[in-house]
C-alpha cells in the first residue's frame, strides 16, 4: 500500500534533464522532444502523422485525430523553446500518401509552426521521399557541429550520432506495479530518441535490437512518466 | 434494461416436490408413477425405454415436454441432478423419433447452446445412451472452438439433427451467407445454464443471434435450462422475442422443478479463534482434511486460484495418510485439468481443491461434500456449489462453509440463513452492451447485405435490447461502417457501403475475414505459457532464458501481469508446487521447481467475486440484530460486544463512520458492506474530497466490508468543529465531476476500453505470430483511449466503456445506491484508539494494493532509488536532497 506522499520531490524536479553527448549538452524534455540549446534547435523523430488513417485505409478504424494530437503537442515544445530550427528526425509521416491525407486544418497548423524558423525533414524508412506540399528541407541525414542526425542509428558502435527509429521503451517493475513507457536511450556517445508521434507503440530497450548500438557497456535511460522525465537504474529494467 | 411492471403472466407450472419421482434400485423395489396425464405424451418407445433403465420420467420432464408439443417456449428451473439436461433435450428426441419431417433447408433440428465447450462434449456423450438404446435414427454433434475447419464446414453443409456448441460459435455460423438454409430447419434451441449466461456481454450476443435465428425460423421454440434464480421472469422474457414499440415485456412459460431434500449446512467452529482477516484460512486445514478423511469424495471450493494453490499445498503438508487431493483452475493446462476430471468420474479421488471451474453442472463422479473456504460472496453461488454434492435429489447434500476471517463468520451465517431460505440473488437486470451490437452488426453485414430499419426491429426483439434507441442503434452501425467519429474524415474508407437499395454491404472480403477471427466476447487479460525447463545452470538475473534451457511441460498459464512483476530467482505457487521463476522465453515463462516450502506467493486475481447485495444485506441484519449473535461463534460474538462496549454497532440502515489516531496518523473508517469494488470507488472518490477539504489523506484499503482512509489531518477533530461535514462528505454528487475526474486517468478504465475496443472490432484480437505481445495491444489501445477522450469525448466507444465501468469494476451503480440509501443516516463515532470492527480493515494494509495510485510517485521513487544507488557507490551518504544534481551525477559517470 503506497501512501499518496505528497512530500519529497516535486514534479517540477523532473519535467526535463540536461544530457550530455560528446560534449555538448542538450535537454531532454518530458514531451520526448530533444532541444539543443546551443543550436537553438528542437529536434524531434518519428512522428509518424496520419498513422490513424493509414490504419484506417486497411480496414482498422483507428481515430482519425492522431495527427492534430502530435502537432499539438509539438507546437507546445516549440512555444516552450522558441527554436530557430525544427529537425523531424525522420518517419514524420507514417506513409508514402500521409502528406496527402494529412486533413485541412492539421496542415495549417504545420505551416504555421513553420513560420519564421528553419524546418528540416530527415528522410526515414516510412518517409523516405517528402512531399513538397509539406516545405521545409528534406535531407537524408545532417550534421550540425560534429553531430550526425539520422533517422536511423548506425549499426557498430559509433559516436556523435543522434537518431530514432527504435521507438525506445523501457519497463520497470516495482512493488508489483510495472510501467512500460517511452524514453531517452543513450551511453553519452550516441542518443536514440523515443516515438514524439500520438500512436507510437515502443520497443524494450532490452529487446536485441539494440544491442548492436550500445553492446554491454551499459546505457542511461530517462523514462517518460505522464508529468515528469525521470532516470532509471539499468537493473529495474525487465524485459517485456 | 428494465422489466416494465405490467408483466404478462403466462401459463406457470410449478411441480411440487412431494410427487417426486426417485431412481429405482435395479432389484425392483417399488417405483412411484407420477399420475399426471402428460406421461401419454411420451411414445411408447420412450416409454419402455424409461423402464428397461428402471427410470420413471420425472413430473418436470413431462410438463416440459407437453409445453414443448404444444409449441410453448418454455424456462425450466432444476437442481443440479433433477435430470434437467434429459429434460431438456426429450421434446427434440420425441419429434426427431417420429422423423419424416419436410425439409426446406440442411436439416438441422435441434441447437443446443452451453457457456462451457466441455459441457458440450460431456452432454454428447449423455445423449448417446437414450439414442443408442432406442436406436433412434438421430444424429448428434459437437462444434467448438475445437473442431476442425473441415468439419466444420462440413456442418455448415450437412449438418447433423442435434448440434451442440457455444454462443461463440453460433455467431460465426450466422455470419455466413449460407445461414439462412443452415437454420431454415431449426425447430428447438435449448439453452444450457441460462442463468450463467444471460447477465453477461456473452448473452448479450446469445439474445441477439437468438433474434437472428427466430428471422430465419420464425416457428423455433426456445428452452431454458437454469439452476434456482431469484426472478425467473428475466430469463423468461430472455427465451422470447420482444414485440416492438410496446410497453410489455412478453414471457416464457415456466416450469419449476423443486428441489429434494434440504441441503446440511455447518459452519466450521474451532478451539482456536477465527483469524482477524486474510483469505487463507490456514488455521482450518486440519479440520478440513479430518472432513475429507470422513467423506467419500469432497470437493474443496475456494474464491481464487492462488486460494486454491495455498489451500492443496497446506492439505498435502497434513496428508499423513496419502490420500489422493487433487487440484482444478481456470489456469492449470487442459491435459492436467482433463486427468483430474477423469480420475473424479473413475472414484479414484478423495477431494479436489477447485475453484468457480467446477461450479457449472459437468458431472464428474459421487461427491459427498462440498467444503467451502472463505465466505461465498453469494447466495446463489453458495446454493450452486453445494449442488454439486447433490446426486441424488432425495438425499440432502453436505456442505461445511469454513470461514477465513472474523467477517466472513458473519456472512458464511448469513449465505447459510439464504440457503435455508431458498433465497438466491442472480440478478439479471441489464442493458445490451454497445460494443457486443457494434460486432453483432458487423457479423450481420458479412452474412449479407442488411436494411438497417429490419436490423433494428430485429435487435429490439432481444431483451438486452429491448430499449435501444434507434439513434443509438444508427450510432453503432455508423461506428462499424465509419469508426463512428464526430471528425468525418473515413467515408472513403467506409468498411460498410451503401447500395442503390439502401442496404448496407461488406466493403471488402477482407473485412469478412477481419470479422471471423475477432469474433466473440471474451478478451482473457494475455496469458503467458508457464513452462518447466530443466534446470541446467543456476541461471543469472536478467539473463535466464536466453541461454540453453530445455523446455519441458507445460504446467498451465497465467496472467502477463503476474509473470511481469515476477524477477528471475523469485518463487510462487502455481500448479500445486512452489516454482522458481527463470525468465521469460519468447512468449513463454520458464520455471524450476523450488526447493523452499514457503513461495513468496504474490496473489493472481482470477475468480474474485465481492459480496453480493443481497448478502450485504442480510450481515447488515445481522449484524444489527445483538439477538442474533449468539448463533455465532463465540470469538465473533465476544467481538462485537466489545465493539459495542468501545465503539457503536450500526442499526441496519445506517452507516458507521469511525475516526480515530493511531501512530502518527488519523484514520476514518467506514462499514458500507457493499463489496470489495464499490468500497475501492468510495476510497479513492473520499481521498480525492478528503484532500479538497484540507483533511491531507496519504491513503486507503478496502475489503468486502469497508474501507478506511487514512491522513495526516486531524479528522475527529474536524468533524467535530465543522470543518468537516460527513453529509457532505458522502454526498451522492461525488459520482458527478469527481468521479469523471478520477475514471478518465484511471488504469480500470483503460482496461475496461481495451475490451471495449476489441469486441467492437475497433482492435484486433491477438492471433498468433501476428502480434508480437499483448502488451502492445495495452500500449495501443491507451493511447487511442488518451486521443479519443480529448477529441471525441462523446464516442460510442467511450460510452460503451463508461457504462461497463459503472457495472463492472468499478460498482458505480452500487455505489449510487449506497449513498443514496445512507442520506442523512451516517452514524458518527469519534474514538481515542482504533475500534474492534476496525482491526480486520486496518489489517488489510500492505496486502492489498490500491490499483491506479501514485503510480507516478512510484516512479519518482524509481529515480530517487537510482539516486540511492549512486550515492551508495560513491560512498556519498545524502538519499535525500537534490535528486536533480545527483542524477546529474550519475548521468556523468555513465556518459563519461
């Protein structure tokens, strides 16, 4: 039985943490967006826009608003940070037709977020031609200041390389209660970001999908809870 | 659903018990005829053959037969082993014998529906015997789940004359284009333990598929086998077809058979006291096992399986005399549940520890006492399980109810009194549940193309129904052609069109085949393999199943959320052994056994049923009847004198509400007696106003018979000076904004949605290799459930998921009554210590946890550990403090 203990650490504490990789520091944000402080850029993966009515396409009627959700939120991050540029870290669009789909409204908001600031579309596996209609810079990967932005990580262990793809999420189990969310995977050389899309699912950071990134050295989670990011000790991690 | 008080009373047969017709001994001793006239309605080949088997037809078996042949759907209502199957099934057998009927379809006379599919083969196989021995020229056949694709599609094609399935099934039958020829024929549907079935989303379904097959055969003739209920005029109205647009509900006929002798009922009493609280009546297990010793063949109830696990592993570890105990559970493996019933029916068993599996009416072998550990929770369950001792109706069934904890003494009394009393409480009373139409539309729509006005004056013929608007009914049918969203942005990808005639049609065949593999109502929480592997190494955290670990049985399955708080080196009871968790493999857990004799034995809900309204009702009584007492035993007797010399006892309408300190903390306790889930409602709604008003909760704990909140505020204090009013309080509004507050973040409502979703067919069942964990599904459909309720809070999902919620998990409709019920009758008790009644409910804390709190706290906690563990290793001493520098820290020494 756990008490409602409103005492000892206050959300505040957690809503985003400062991580470093190769030098340079960034900061995770509970919303699963990554801003870099330096660059003024936000940068954001795998939001997968028009996941909804590409389901809906093959027969499964998911709700058709997953698209205003994820602008939405990004358009939060974006007031919140006031970025000169926007980085979509690739499968921003979760089919080859979602631009076409994306609804009138929802494709307002997105030219406006893009008003008055650079907007870069990474190229990914589920978007790897970027309709014009939606602007922006479409690049297959960039690097800014030494770092690589990719959609997806390189295999082996390389350095200074920032992507997504994996979806990343972790499960910890504690006094019987277990939670499985999204979260920030890295080992200070190399960051995998979590799913910013609505209807993104995730997949274990123990799964041996990622093992080829981070090998046995270990790696740092940052676990999105609903009000706060908070680190997470590698052993209260389970597999799924 | 509501019964519309003018009731249409149909002809009503009540047999009486004293005619009763008994078995005779083979050596001829005298038989008694019953001499009424209806026995000339049996053929004289039945006739003889009831006497070569040295039977006489029992008087209900003939009533219902002559209600059969004069074409009156008919419930029968019959103890356990009254002959009620036979019964039954005679009027089919009586007009298949005589044969030559015209055909206009396949010829399928006779369906038979059961809510078990073992039921199904069991009763094939009694119906062998009467068909073998009068050669009748009648075929019978199973089909479930099971069955194989070809057969099945053979039965679609030839069917047999009596085909016996599950509901199931029969809504797969009826989505295909060939149904109306399947079921042109049909003439009788007997449907089995009706009373077991019809108060769920699965006779939800039956109701509508039922309306479905009285479209095709306008003349079938309805039969309800039920044990004892309450108000039989539910399930009468249930075998009928509703006419539209009137206030009156229309009947079956009924026919009750009463039952035999009365049931012996004894509540355990011991030396020692009963315990203050748990559920494990571990004090009891000699007594138990010195009554199976006494008895040919027990059988042991318990309320859930990790009972059922504590209770056959205590009885083994007293079994000086080796005698043969065996275990049954929803979550054993199919082949050790099937051994079991085999060694029962073969009289090599002296008692089986069992839970609500057991419960349906499977004959498996002489029991001569049924032994019930911790309280029944309800009358009818209670009369149920104690028919299971009862073979033979003349001799009284034995039945000893053990009970585990101080309260459950008083409502063992009180399920005791109910039996006596014949009383039973099913209650039936319910609204068809929208996602159960959402997939009966669909179905339809794969049969062929469908007039919505004709669907909908057909599915208002269904009692579940019978109040279904046909906005809401349109609503339904929008959700399956659509989704159903106030955003209409799928009509081009519409599942179902529109044709020229104004029917609707399948899109796609695709959407066919979508259907029949999400069909049906029951989502099982995802079951997890248990599997034994031989042990080759001791296996490392973490690590363990990754390796070579041999396979070996499977010992059954078990919930995913059990298996996922288990670490690899933790040990439970499962299967009858104490197991050590190895890991997961795949989609299976891997286990050893366990060298330890005490597991940690984490309980796994399954079969956990609250305390019925009926029986609250009666300990509320009984409670406030001092008279009464004395029957009790006395430890619970000395109990409640004490209470009343410390605290108060309540009259039968009021509600106690105690406050007092203990240790630092202020505690409020309440005594609703309204069940486990409605007092989790009440806790978490009070913790909600209790912090709102400034009384600073910390927490709650709830049991079956109250609940109470704990808070660093002086409550006492408050409520005596004004600052608190109870009245208000409990004020029924809290069902209004707070308690939509708290559902839209609570983890039940989210599980509640995710059945929603996939009965409705919005989320695809799990299918092997098509999914990779259930665990996603849980994933995918919260978040549908987060969009939806921010951007289409009126959804017919959400509504659908609300109205569960207010039955199921959460109790709301009990709840409402309660507090309702309790206006201006709140008795106040202000203490300086802790009250007797109180102990068993304070005793609860740190066994039961509250589901849906703090669970970001929880995660705080998880950081401020990762915390602990930095500072641990670098010797530094402060836990406490900055957790956002010394996260820092740890994240440094890990990138760096």
């Amino acid at each position: 039985m756990y008490g409602l203990k409103p005492e000892r650490y206050d959300a505040g504490d957690f809503n985003d943490h400062p991580v470093s990789l190769c030098g340079k520091t960034f900061h995770a944000c509970v919303s699963g967006a990554l801003y870099w402080p330096a660059e003024r850029a936000l940068i954001v993966s795998d939001l997968h826009l028009e996941k909804g009515s590409s389901f809906a396409r093959r027969g499964q009627l998911l709700p058709p608003y997953d698209t205003k959700a994820t602008l939405l939120r990004l358009a939060e991050a974006i007031d919140r940070w006031q970025p000169e540029t926007v980085v979509a870290l690739g499968d921003s669009l979760h089919d080859g037709n979602g631009a076409d789909r994306i609804g009138a409204e929802d494709y307002d908001t997105l030219r406006m977020l893009q008003d008055e600031r650079e907007w870069i579309w990474v190229t990914g596996n589920h978007d790897p031609v970027i309709s014009k209609r939606l602007g922006g810079h479409v690049v297959p990967a960039i690097s800014v200041e030494g770092i690589t932005f990719r959609h997806e990580p390189s295999s082996g262990r390389v350095s200074h390389e920032i992507g997504g793809h994996y979806h990343p999420a972790a499960k910890v189990s504690m006094h019987g209660h277990t939670f499985r969310r999204p979260c920030f995977v890295g080992n200070g050389l190399r960051l995998v970001m979590p799913a910013f899309g609505t209807f993104c699912g995730g997949l274990n950071v123990l799964d041996e999908a990622f093992e080829p990134l981070f090998g046995n050295d270990g790696m740092a989670i940052w676990l999105m809870g609903q009000e706060g990011l908070y680190p997470i000790a590698t052993r209260l991690l389970r597999e799924d | 659903m509501r019964i519309v008080p003018r009731l249409r009373k149909a002809g009503e047969c009540v047999i009486g018990g004293s005619g009763m017709s008994r078995r005779v001994k083979p050596d001829g001793e005298s038989r008694s005829r019953p001499a009424v006239p209806s026995r000339l309605l049996l053929p004289p080949r039945f006739a003889q053959w009831f006497d070569t088997r040295g039977w006489a037809p029992r008087e209900h078996q003939l009533a219902l037969l002559a209600k059969a042949q004069s074409g009156r759907s008919t419930l029968l209502i019959a103890p356990t082993g009254a002959g009620k199957t036979l019964a039954g099934f005679l009027p089919s057998l009586v007009k298949l014998a005589e044969a030559n009927r015209p055909r206009q379809g396949a010829g399928l006379h006779t369906l038979y529906i059961s809510p078990l599919k073992a039921l199904t083969t069991d009763i094939a196989r009694n119906l062998e015997t009467p068909i073998g021995e009068m050669r009748l020229p009648i075929k019978t056949e199973t089909r479930t789940g099971d069955t194989s694709a070809a057969r099945r599609a053979r039965q679609r094609e030839k069917p047999p004359h009596i085909l016996l399935t599950t509901p199931e099934q029969v809504a797969l039958m009826l989505s295909h284009p060939d149904a109306p020829y399947l079921f042109a024929d049909l003439d009788t549907l007997i449907l089995d333990e009706l009373h077991a079935l019809a108060a769920s989303k699965r006779g939800d379904l039956l109701a509508l598929d039922v309306a479905r097959l009285r479209t095709f055969a306008p003349q079938l003739l309805s039969i309800g086998l039920s044990a004892t209920v309450a108000r039989p005029s539910e399930l009468r109205a249930y075998l009928q077809a509703q006419p539209s647009g009137q206030d009156r509900i229309v009947l079956a006929d009924l026919v009750v058979a009463k039952g035999g002798a009365k049931p012996k009922i004894e509540i355990l009493e011991l030396e020692t006291p009963t315990p203050w609280s748990g559920h494990l009546a571990r004090y009891a297990i000699p007594s138990i096992y010195e009554a199976i010793g006494r008895h040919k063949l027990s059988l042991v109830f318990v309320n859930t399986r990790m009972q059922a696990e504590l209770v056959f592993r205590e009885l083994w570890g007293v079994n000086e005399d080796s005698l043969p105990i065996a275990l049954h559970h929803g979550s054993l493996d199919q082949m050790q549940r099937r051994k079991v019933e085999a060694a029962m029916a073969a009289g090599k068993l002296r008692a089986v520890v069992c839970t609500s599996t057991l419960d349906l009416g499977i004959d498996w072998g002489d029991v001569d006492l049924v032994i019930h550990v911790g309280a029944p929770k309800g009358a009818s369950r209670l009369a149920q399980r104690i028919g299971r001792a009862n073979h033979r109706l003349d001799e009284p069934s034995q039945a000893l109810l053990v009970p585990s904890n101080r309260f459950e003494v008083l409502e063992c009394r009180a399920a005791m009194d109910a039996a006596y009393a014949g009383e039973q409480d099913v209650a039936l009373n319910r609204t068809g549940a929208l996602d159960v139409l959402a997939q009966h539309v669909m179905g339809m729509a794969c049969q062929a193309p469908f007039d919505p006005a004709e669907l909908y004056r057909e599915v208002v013929s269904a009692l579940p129904y019978a109040g279904l608007t046909r906005a809401l009914f349109d609503r339904a049918v929008d959700f399956v052609a659509t989704g159903g969203y106030a955003l209409k942005t799928y009509d081009r990808f519409a599942k179902l069109r529109e044709m020229p005639d104004g029917k609707l049609r399948v899109a796609h065949p695709r959407f066919v085949q979508q259907y029949r593999l999400n069909a049906g109502t029951i989502v099982e929480s995802p079951m997890i393999k248990v599997r034994l592997a031989r042990r080759r190494r001791p296996s490392a955290p973490g690590s363990a199943g990754a390796g070579a670990v041999m396979g070996g049985r499977v010992l059954g399955e078990l919930e995913e959320y059990f298996i996922e708080q288990l670490k690899p080196g933790d040990t439970f009871a499962f299967a009858g052994e104490v197991l050590r968790f190895e890991g997961m493999r795949e989609t299976e857990a891997f286990v050893s056994r366990a060298n330890v004799d005490d597991p940690m034995v984490p309980s796994y809900a399954g079969g956990k049923f609250p305390l019925s309204t009926h029986l609250a009702q009666r300990v509320r009584n009984m409670l406030a009847d001092t008279s009464s007492w004395k029957l009790l035993p006395t430890p619970v007797c000395e109990w409640l004198t004490l209470q009343q010399e410390k605290s108060v006892i309540p009259g039968p309408a009021e509600v106690l509400v105690e406050t007092f300190p203990r240790s630092m903390r202020h505690y409020l306790v309440a005594y609703p007696f309204e069940g486990r889930l409605a007092h989790q409602t009440l806790g978490m709604l009070l913790t909600r106003r209790l912090e709102r008003m400034k009384a600073r909760p910390l927490g709650f704990v709830a049991n079956d018979y109250g609940l109470a909140v704990w808070g660093l505020g002086d409550l006492s204090h408050m409520i005596e000076s004004g600052r608190l009013d109870l009245a208000h309080l409990f004020e029924e509004d809290m069902l209004g904004d707070d308690l939509e507050a708290w559902l839209d973040e609570s983890l039940l409502m989210k599980r509640t949605f995710r059945h929603v979703a996939v009965i409705a067919g919005l989320i695809e069942r799990r299918h092997p290799g098509r999914e990779k964990s259930g665990r996603q599904v849980t994933m995918s459909t919260d978040l549908i459930y987060d969009v939806l309720r921010r951007y289409d809070p009126e959804h017919v999902l959400l509504e659908a998921a609300r109205a569960d919620a207010a039955t199921g998990l959460l109790d709301i409709g009990r709840l409402g009554d309660f507090l309702r019920r309790i206006r201006g009758r709140i008795r106040h008790q202000s203490l300086p210590r802790v009250s007797p009644l109180a102990i068993p409910i304070l005793l609860e804390i740190g066994i039961e946890p509250v589901a849906g709190s703090a669970r970001e706290d929880l995660l705080r906690e998880a950081a401020a550990e990762l915390v602990a563990e930095a500072s641990s290793r670098s010797g530094e001493t402060n836990a406490d403090g900055d957790v956002r520098a010394q996260a820092g820290k740890i994240r440094r020494r890990r990138l760096q």
